[in-house]
C-alpha cells in the first residue's frame, strides 16, 4: 500500500466516522458541526463505500498482480488451480458483474418524489388560517415534513421548531419548548419521532403535570408564537388537550388528500417577538458549580404556574458585577452564594429585594420568613429549587406567593353544601324513548326492576339505533368515582351504548362507553367513569350530568331484537358545592385551593355549565390546582361554584389570580439581512424591551434617537433570550450579529489550509498510482 492510498483511506475512515455519529449518534451532534440532515448519512456513507471499494481492489490487484504461482487449489473431479493473476481477474470480473447487475435492478425501482402537491396543501392551509405574514410572529413548526418547504412558500413568515431547531447552539430549552408544545401528553411515543424531530434533550423531569396546560402557554408565549403547526404524527392526546380548552387555545384542522390532516394551534392571546415592557424583572445570581440547573429550576416554577413575559422576567446573572449593573427588582439566590457574597449585597437593597432558597434539599416543615431591610425585604426560604419543582403546583404556587414575585388577589367563597354519596336506583318508570333512527321502530315494556325494549328495523341494509333515556334523581359529578351497574340480556348481538348528557340546555352534549352484548344469557356490568371516552363533542366537555342513556343499535341483516335492562343503579361520589364571591373565567392566571382531601374538583355555574372533573388521584396528596388544568366549557363562559369531589365538605375552596399591572407594547421589527435587525418606533414609557432572540455575547444592540446613537447593554432572560433596558431617549433600536466561533472558523479555514497545502508541496506529493523505480543495477540482479 503506497502512502498516497494509505492517507486516501484513513481521510475515508474519518469521515465515514463523522456520517456514523451525525447520523445515529445524537449524544454527540452539539459537539460537531452539521452539515447535511441526519438522513443523508446513509447517502454519505455509500459514496465513501464507493470511493473505498476501487482503493481495496486496486491495492489487492498490486499485491496479487506480479504473483504467478497458484494461491489456491480446487480439488474435485477435474483440478482447478488459480494464480495470483487469474484471482485478479477474476475478482475484477466479479465486481463489474455486480455493479451492473445491481444496477439494472435498482435503477428502475427508483421514482423520485413529488412533494409538490403535499407542500401545496399545507402551505395554503397555513395561509387561509393565519392570514397575511407578520415579522412580529413566529408559527412553530412540528416536523421536517412542514419545514422542509417553509421557506419557499413563506419568505415572510419566521419559524421555529422543526428543522430550525438543530440550529440552536444551546438547544437545551428549544428541546423544553418542543416537548412541552408538540409531545406533552405523549412522552412514550416520542422514540417513535423520526430522529431529526426528536428534542435532544430529556426534560421529562421538569415539565408540569399532564393536564395543567400553564406550560404551553409559557413557552409560545417566550416564543413569539401565534401558532404551531402539526402535521403527520398522531399524538392525539396531546391535540385533545388543546381543543379541550376553548378558552386558552383555538384548533383548526385542515383535511389534505394524504394519510394525515394538518392541525394548527392558536394560543387565544400570542406575544409578539419585540415587545416593549415594564413587567417585573427578576434576576438570578448563583456561586455554586450547579448554578445552570438551579436557573432551569426557576423556569420551571414559571412555566408550572403559566406566568410568562407578561407577568415576570427573569434574568440569569453570570456575575456579582451584573447583579448590581441589571435593573432587577428582586434578586434570587441559594443559602451558599449568599453566605459568600453577603456582605457585598447589602447595598442591593436599596433597589431590590432578596429572596435565598436552600442551597440543598431539607427537611419540610419550615416556614418563609421576611426580614425588612430599609425599604426592602430579605425573604428567607428554607427549602431547595429542586423540592420546589419536585412540589409541582404547589411548589411552584408557594415560590410565587413567598418570592413576592406578583401581585395576587383571592375569590373567597360565600356559600357550601354538601352532598353525601348516593346510590340512585333507577325503578323502570323513569325510563322513556328519547332517540331512534327512521328506519327504527320500538317500545318500551316495564316490570318489576327491569325496562324490555322491543326494536324493529324496516331497512335491515342499514344499522338500526333506538334509545331511551332516564331523568336521574339528583346531578352526579363525572368523576373516576362514579359507578354505573346493570344487567343486560339481549336476544341479537348488539352494541350498546351508555351516556351521560350535558345539563346544558342550549348546546346537547354527551359521553359514553360503546358495550358489544352477545345473545343469550344475561350480562352483569359495573363500569366506572373512567372508562368512558366517547365525548360527541370534546371542545365543549363537561362535569356534571343529570341523564342517562342507553343506545341499542342493531346491526344490518336482523330485522328485530329484545333487549332486557335490568337492576340499573347510579353510586355518586360525596361532593361539594361551593358559591365563589365572583364569577371567574378560565382563561385568567391563578390556581384553585382546595381540600387536600379531594379526589376531583371542577368548576361550575348556575346555567348549568361546568367544566370536566380535574381527577387529583395520586401517591401525594395536593391542594393547589392550575386555572390551566381545567378542561371543557364553552370558550367565553364563566363560572361562579367550585364543585370538589370527595372530603367531607368543611374545608372552603378558594381562588388566587395572578395580577398583570405591567403594561406592554408589540414593537414592530425589520430584517434588512440575516444578520441585522431594525425596530424604529419604540413607544416612549417602557423600561425595557424583552427581544426574544436566541442569547448570544457576538450580539451587538445599539440605540438611536433624534440626536445620539449609543450601545446598549443586555442579558440573558427567561429560557435563553435577549432583554434590553432602555434609555428614556430611544426612539430605536439596531441589533446586529458576527458569528466567528469555533465551529464556523473551522469550517472556513479547512478548505483555505487544504488549498495552501497543496500548492506548497505540489511536487513532494507522491503521484497516485505510480510505483518508484528501481535503480538499473538493482534490476540486473533480479
């Protein structure tokens, strides 16, 4: 092997390395720089196969070429004997042979892709659903499918999510952001993402709980979304979760002609990219070697609580000098930074409060205290970042109310009554025809303890549905608690259907449990609640029914079937309802207290609407609940009764809103490059402009008014962002960005170095494929 095809293959082996890792190695891509997708690390690594291939054969034909004796012998019927040169020929044969042969296989096998058609669909729902583009918005895209033609159907939209993630060079928080957005109630189907969908990072650990939706309205709020955008993977539970609440989100979904809808997400109130601010600013300042996960801590308390830009701002301070340069009106740190730096914060409190949390996980019990210092307060927090967000809703609530880090006003309630659990019987008398199809006809016979439903079908080339339904003797909380029993005998295989209606009168609305009933001898049943999952509408889900139904619907090909109802019961949970002072909406920020001992809370109003039961089953018991957890209702509605589930009704529920007093401004923004952006119309009044823009120290923001231009200072906010505060002077602002990072410098100097080198040594480099000629006397000898 010469030292030119020795240097060929290992430059080969190195980069066949780099297409292994960027192709099934994620660990290791923030560490590498990208430079194709993910999926063209197959194509890569058979065109290095390609190249390798003639190197091997051309050094194998070297070393076999000048061999004459045999290399091996066949021994059969007639003897066969191979030299060095026949081998090579052979072998040179062989791979001709196979490289045409595979060829003509596989080469009309081949169709090229037409995603003309399907990018045509989506672009144009997008376009019909969100209107004209906006720089002050950005639309999240879920997958490669959606980015993968975003920017040439839409030059004037921005996006994130999607491709554009792997673009991030701390993609920590986008991961936080994808998860909680697109994956948050189907965590376990995430593997089953193409890899370049996947969030790179596992934040499983610090995402709220499944059904309080405060987090997604954190994190498209920091975002500067207007809408995500999903397309092709099915994480129904997800989608469920956003249409169940009117009140927070709108859903649109858009049919395409391919296996898979197009669903778009619209928070009901999007916050701009630029805005112009005079929220709260809390700064984060830690001396301890864990400090990064002490911040993420932090962001998840915020995000738990749904308290996005609007409300707070907090900052991550690298340093005590920029804990007395930033313009914080509360500072948080741990029991080791303060013990350290103590005594040189004793100034800051001429501007800030102080808020130290334990800087390890302690024993719970202790209680906050806050020391006045001058006009300000030292708060005292004896418990870890880490058993906060452990505490979930509480934990996070209990910062928020013990930080002072907002105002927060409570609804008391005024009345209660309890009601005991019930077991309703249900005598036959109660039950009459409520619903049947046209080609259905049926009656209704009574006995002692059982209702008998004779149904006929006129048309027997079309299923049949006869239903009846009874008025129950009081309202039953949809809880997991709730019990139905019967017993059904039928004379034809059936499926029947069990409901519980809404008590709204103006919009019917149901839930059921489809039931496949053989003929033949009687069936016993108990089905809890929890079972039931058919809703007719899941926008407009509800707690709280005051009619049951069942539906028998006859199969195509019987012309008639007896169906006996039997011992039918209804067992209620105990409950209670509370009277709040004042009516309250679910799109408001806060958090319902309640009785540690309830199983299930809702809220309800006296129209006779209500939300679905919030089921609080768990190892731990837990008397705080996010506004954002309830689900069901009708998107304006408003509720003035809570309605808890279990305990023994002495404990009263409350309610605390988080108070938004800061006023804010969209600021409009204009990119004159990729690498230069310009806002020329700042409302006066503001303090700060909070520019969510990835964080980066290459960035350089000046200001410009009438008669000065000057640079400004900025720092890290909220989950790696940019926040600007501004002099009372600017009427505009320029920001501009210089990427020379390792990575890129790399890349660019490579080629450059490659280039160099080969001038320089043009004549030391060995010619490829040439042998080194011996001297004449050498040769003599041979």
């Amino acid at each position: 092997m010469s030292l030119t095809q020795g240097a060929f293959l290992i430059a080969l082996s190195v980069m066949g390395t780099y297409w292994f890792v960027m192709g099934w190695v994620p660990s290791l891509w923030q560490y590498l720089p990208r430079l194709m997708a993910t999926y063209n690390s197959v194509e890569n690594l058979g065109w290095i196969f390609l190249m390798a291939l003639p190197i091997m054969l051309g050094m194998l034909r070297n070393q076999l070429g000048t061999v004459d004796r045999f290399v091996f012998h066949i021994r059969s019927n007639s003897k066969l004997s191979v030299s060095g040169r026949r081998l090579t020929v052979l072998l040179g044969a062989f791979t001709m042979l196979f490289i045409v042969g595979n060829a003509i296989i596989l080469i009309p096998t081949i169709k090229t892709v037409n995603w003309g058609p399907l990018s045509d669909q989506l672009n144009a729902a997008l376009d019909s659903s969100l209107g004209a583009p906006s720089n002050d918005y950005r639309i999240s895209l879920q997958n490669r499918v959606l980015t993968r033609s975003f920017f040439f159907y839409q030059p004037d939209r921005f996006d994130t999510g999607g491709r554009a993630a792997l673009l991030d060079p701390d993609p920590f928080f986008n991961s936080w952001y994808m998860t909680d957005v697109f994956y948050k109630n189907d965590l376990g189907s995430i593997d089953t993402v193409y890899i370049d969908d996947r969030p790179v990072a596992n934040v499983s650990s610090l995402i709220e709980s499944p059904s309080n939706f405060g987090g997604e309205k954190f994190w498209l709020d920091w975002y500067g979304v207007n809408a995500a955008v999903f397309y092709d993977y099915s994480f129904d539970q997800t989608l469920g979760n956003y249409s169940a609440r009117p009140s927070l989100f709108s859903v649109v979904e858009r049919p395409t002609t391919y296996a898979a809808p197009e669903i778009i997400v619209k928070p009901a109130s999007p916050s701009a990219i630029l805005v112009a601010t005079n929220a709260t600013i809390i700064g984060f300042y830690s001396a301890a070697r864990n400090s990064q996960d002490e911040y993420r801590s932090l962001i998840s308390l915020l995000s738990e609580m749904g308290l996005g830009s609007r409300f707070v701002i907090p900052l991550y301070l690298q340093s005590i000098a920029d804990v007395f340069a930033s313009p914080i009106q509360l500072l948080v740190t741990d029991s080791f930074t303060y013990s350290e730096k103590g005594p040189e914060m004793q100034t800051l409190f001429q501007t800030a409060d102080i808020v130290v949390l334990s800087s390890m996980d302690v024993q719970p019990g202790l209680s906050t205290t806050a020391q006045p210092m001058g006009n300000r307060l030292l708060v005292d927090m004896p418990v870890s970042l880490s058993q906060l967000v452990n505490g979930r809703e509480e934990g996070a609530y209990y910062f928020a109310r013990s930080a002072l880090i907002l105002p927060i006003t409570s609804i008391n309630t005024t009345t209660s009554a309890y009601y005991p659990p019930e077991t309703m019987i249900l005598s036959p008398n109660r039950w009459s025809a409520s619903y049947r199809t046209s080609n259905a006809e049926g009656s209704l016979q009574t006995q002692q303890n059982s209702v008998t439903l004779n149904v006929t079908s006129s048309d027997t080339t079309r299923n049949a549905q006869f239903n009846i339904q009874s008025y129950l003797p009081s309202r039953v909380p949809l809880s997991n608690d709730l019990l139905v029993s019967f017993s059904v005998q039928t004379t034809a295989n059936i499926t029947l259907g069990v409901s519980f209606s809404s008590t709204l009168v103006c919009c019917q609305n149901y839930v059921a449990i489809d039931q496949q009933i053989s003929s033949g001898r009687s069936v016993d049943f108990q089905i809890p609640f929890s079972r039931f999952y058919k809703w007719y509408n899941s926008s407009a889900m509800f707690g709280v029914a005051r009619d049951l139904t069942f539906s028998v619907d006859l199969p195509s090909g019987n012309p008639n079937v007896v169906v006996q109802i039997a011992n039918v019961s209804v067992a209620s949970p105990a409950y209670t309802i509370s009277t709040l002072a004042e009516p309250l909406s679910l799109s408001s920020d806060g958090v319902l207290e309640h009785d540690t001992t309830a199983i299930g809370v809702g809220l309800l109003n006296r129209s006779n609407s209500s939300t679905t039961i919030l089921n609080l089953s768990g190892d731990e018991p837990r008397n705080i609940s996010a506004l954002a957890s309830f689900s069901g209702g009708e998107a304006s509605e408003q509720y003035d009764e809570v309605l808890t589930i279990g305990g023994n009704g002495l404990t009263a529920p409350s309610v605390a809103l988080f108070l938004q007093e800061s006023p804010y401004s969209t600021v409009h923004e204009e990119w004159t490059n990729n690498e230069n952006m310009v806002a020329q119309s700042i409302p006066q009044g503001f303090r700060g402009l909070l520019w969510k823009e990835t964080y980066s120290p290459l960035w350089k923001i000046g200001s410009e008014s009438n008669l000065t231009r000057s640079q400004l200072n900025y720092y890290y906010a909220g989950p790696g962002m940019i926040y600007v505060p501004m002099a009372n002077y600017a009427t505009g602002i320029n920001a501009s960005i210089s990427s020379t990072g390792f990575q890129s410098l790399a890349l660019a100097s490579a080629p450059v170095f490659t280039i160099a080198a080969l001038a320089v040594l043009r004549n030391r480099l060995p010619v490829f494929g040439s042998r080194k000629q011996e001297p004449a006397a050498e040769v003599e000898k041979h």
